[in-house]
C-alpha cells in the first residue's frame, strides 16, 4: 500500500496541488464574489495541498487497519505542517497569508482546533477511499509519461515559485520602508510643532522655503550619485571595509547589546537596496514583477501583517482600487469595440 518510486510521489505531489488550488480558489471566489486565482504562486498549484496530501498517506501507512490511529496520525501531522508553514513564511516576509483569529480555540492564528479535526477526517476519507481510485490511474501511465511530466512541471513550478519568493521579499522590504516613512514624518511632524509653538508664526514662514531647500538638495545629491556610481565603486569598497572592521569591533566589545540595533540597520539598508535596485530595473521586467504582486495580493485577499498591518492594508486598497479602476476601463474598451 502506498509503495511509490520517486518520479510517482512528485506526480502525486503536483495532482494534490492542483487539487487544493481547485478548491481554494473555487471557495475564495464564491466568497469574495470575483474570481480569484488562490495562493502564493500565479500557476494552478497549492504546495501545502501537495505535503499535506503526501504527508496524509505517510503517516496513514503505518496505521492503516486502524481508524482512529489514522485519525488522530492525520490530526497531529496536519496540525504541525500548518503551524511550521504559517511560522516559516512570517518569519520570512512579515505577512501572513492566512489566519484562523476568527476561530475559537486558535494558536496565534496559524492553527485552530476546527481545522485540525477537519484535518483529521480529511487523512481517513483520502487514504482510504479517495486514493485507490488515484493509484489504480497512477500505476496504469507509463513511467516514461510521468517521468517527463514532472521533469516538466518541476522546472515551471520552480521558476514560479523563485518569482513568487522574490516577489514576497520585495512586497516585505516595501512594507519596512513605508512603516520607516511613515515613522519619519511622525517624527518631523513632532519637531515641527515643537518649533512652531516655540516661534510663531516666523516659523511657519520659514518652513516652506526650507523644505524647498531640502527638496533642492536632496536632487543635487541624488544627481551627483548616480553620475558617479562607476568611478566611485572602489571608494565604496574601502568604505564597506571599514566599516565592517568598525562592526566587528562594536561586536567584539558589546555583543548582547549591538545585535539587536545592528539587525535592524542591517534589515533597514536591505530594504533601501532592494528598493534603488528596483529603480534600476528595466521597464518591462519591472512592469512584469508588479503584475505579479498584484496578481498575488489579490489571489490572497486574507493576507495580513501583524508587523506592519496599516501599511499593509493601505496596499491592498490601493492595489484593489487600481484593479479594478483597470477593470472598468476594460470593460468600456469592449463596450465602444461592440458598438463599433
């Protein structure tokens, strides 16, 4: 029972996975009354659908002739796969991709007592029932037909999946920035009151042609950086040096209380790279990645950021009002094409 040969478990992995992006996105759209392409990725598949649906018959395997055993193998399994990739992927971009807060007796919101028995249930029917149909198809395709079927759908899932990783990173590094700007103008905003209950309204004169001032020197400094970037690489090299010599030192001498602050600049300087990197981008390639964390935010209308949670709302106002501001115009193209 269950006796696969590798090329077949990850056949059976991508047909879970197309599975579970069917129900998905199935459920999602009848609950959000659009059609919504579910998931992490832009193709038709759900890994957790896939481990879940493998991790279902490896730990029913050694129960099999005992339901409850299975039951209850199927409870804990699931359970600890959904915690560790709930935690896994907020860890990793800040963002949670579902929540179970709205559900009694919920771990942090990446697990629920609901969903685990559900789980539970899922591991009996599917093992028992819903998989002999799914082996007896298996075992009759030629290895050489599922041999090349999963070399093929293993490359397209991977070049999906390392776009969609890149893409959650940038939407994460973008989330730092704007809660940092945000924190930015907090903090000007305080100083400027501060200044203007101190002086007056000679203050308030003066702001507006010292912002300019700024604006001005701020340009000239952007300008002269991106005119001397090719000759100053070896002066940013040294000085990259340095200061790593200087950060080891401060590590050295304090290293309980600088890894903290230095984890933060270290996250802060990231965040910056990846957002001037991203200028640099060619229009196209650039264009491409934002269709692609649109696609993503929308197929993913749960997404949430304990960290960064305004800004992250904001986003996916915006990006919903962008969709469908592009929907209308669309539809008002078809609409003159029909007259015409």
């Amino acid at each position: 029972m269950f006796n696969y040969n590798p090329p077949q478990w990850l056949f059976l992995f991508y047909f879970y996975s197309f599975c579970g992006w069917c129900w998905e996105s199935v459920y999602v759209s009848v609950l959000e009354k659009r059609v919504v392409n579910r998931g992490f990725m832009r193709g038709p598949f759900l890994p957790l659908y896939g481990c879940g649906g493998i991790m279902m018959l490896v730990v029913s395997k050694p129960f099999y002739d005992n339901f409850l055993l299975v039951y209850i193998a199927g409870c804990i399994g699931a359970t600890v796969l959904e915690y560790l990739t709930g935690v896994i992927m907020e860890t990793l971009f800040k963002v949670r991709y579902w929540t179970y807060d709205h559900k009694k007796f919920n771990y942090k919101g990446y697990i629920c007592l609901e969903s685990s028995l559900f789980w539970g249930v899922c591991t009996v029917v599917f093992s028992h029932f819903l998989q002999l149909p799914i082996e007896k198809v298996l075992l009759m395709l030629p290895m050489g037909f599922v041999s090349v079927t999963t070399t093929v759908l293993t490359m397209l899932v991977s070049c999906d999946f390392m776009i969609a990783f890149k893409t959650a990173l940038e939407l994460r590094d973008f989330l730092m920035y704007m809660d940092k700007a945000k924190e930015e103008l907090r903090r000007m905003q305080k100083r400027l009151d501060i200044l203007i209950a101190f002086k007056g309204e000679d203050v308030k004169e003066g702001i507006g042609s010292k912002i300019g001032g700024i604006g001005n020197s701020i340009s000239s400094r952007v300008e002269g950086l991106s005119a001397g970037i090719s000759s100053g690489i070896d002066v940013l090299g040294a000085s990259l040096e340095k200061s790593f010599a200087a950060l080891r030192e401060k590590i050295m001498l304090n290293p309980a209380d600088y890894v903290i602050s230095a984890r933060e600049e270290a996250a802060e300087l990231y965040a910056k790279y990846r957002i001037i990197m991203d200028r640099l981008t060619p229009s196209p390639v650039r264009n491409f990645f934002e269709w692609y964390k649109e696609r993503t935010i929308m197929g993913n209308p749960t997404m949430s950021s304990a960290k960064f949670s305004f800004s992250m709302e904001e986003i996916k106002n915006k990006v919903s009002e962008r969709c469908k501001r592009t929907g209308d115009s669309e539809a008002k193209d078809n609409d003159v094409e029909n007259v015409g």
